[in-house]
C-alpha cells in the first residue's frame, strides 16, 4: 500500500474524535467509519465483478426477495431513496433486460417491477460473491466477537426504535 493511500484510509470519520469527546460520539464516529469502509469495499468488489453499482444490486436484493415483484413506491419505501432515484436504476436494469416494469392491475399509471429469469440468475451469482466479500471483511473477527457484536447492535436498534416510538 503506497502512502498516500494509507495516509487516506487513516483519515476517515473517526479521525473527528477526540479523546475529551462523549464515549458515545466516539462510539458512532467508529461504527460510521467501518460501515463506511465496508460499503466502500462493497462498492469496488461490484464494480469490479459485475460492473454494476450498489443501488443497482440492492434493487434487485429488494426484488428477488419478493418474485411477483414490487410496485415503484414500494421500492422507493424500502431502500429510502425518492422515486426518481428509483426510476432511473430501473430504466437501467430494464435496458440490460434484468427487470421487467408491468403496468399496474388495478392502476393503469403504477407499475411493478420483478426480475428477469436472467435478473434472477445474475443476482445469484452477485450475491454469492457478496456474502463471500462480507465474510472476508468480518474474518478479523473470531465467530464470538462477531456474536457480541450482533447482540450489541442488536440492543441499539431495539432501543433507537422504542426511542422513535416515543417522539
């Protein structure tokens, strides 16, 4: 690794914290500098594999989990982005024939969208080759702490949504 590109991995979110910070501002700095790392590699790896992005491959993780496919707003709900975003990513998959866009039953101007059987076989194979990367980013960690750090997480969320709950 040269130094210049060690000198930037150094410099990532946490460089932010400071020692006199709050335990927990440190604490998110860190967790938002991983998840950063992790998707960044994440990116390259599709990029590099697939020659597709990762809005593109989490389209169709959102599709294949539901095979009658999904209406353009719920894909929009799901992966939190505006419809618009949506509908490029589509366009996109559509021209390479890996989703297919039907006009909506019950209404002429909504549209579902479901992947291809070549959809569907692609994003096997991208999602094998995910879960592999995911394992080797997470290998520095024994089965244990990977353990502790699930249940940790785990507690967060539980209490980040009684927290949305409340407000």
């Amino acid at each position: 690794m040269t130094t210049a590109s060690s000198s930037v991995l150094s410099v990532d979110h946490e460089f932010r914290a400071h020692a006199d910070h709050h335990a927990s501002l440190r604490l998110w700095l860190r967790l938002l500098s991983c998840t950063t790392r992790v998707e960044d590699k994440i990116r390259q790896k599709l990029r590099e594999s697939f020659d597709i992005t990762l809005p593109r491959f989490d389209l169709m993780a959102q599709l294949e989990r539901d095979p009658e496919g999904l209406s353009m707003g719920e894909l929009s709900r799901r992966m939190m982005v505006t419809g618009g975003n949506i509908t490029a990513i589509v366009d996109q998959l559509e021209k390479e024939k890996l989703v297919l866009r039907q006009v909506g039953l019950n209404d002429r101007r909504s549209f579902t969208v479901k992947l291809t059987p070549a959809g569907r076989a692609a994003f096997t194979d991208m999602a094998i080759a995910h879960e592999e990367w995911v394992a080797d980013l997470f290998s520095g960690l024994s089965n244990n702490q990977q353990s502790q750090l699930y249940t940790l997480l785990g507690a967060m969320k539980k209490n980040l949504q009684k927290q949305e709950e409340t407000s």
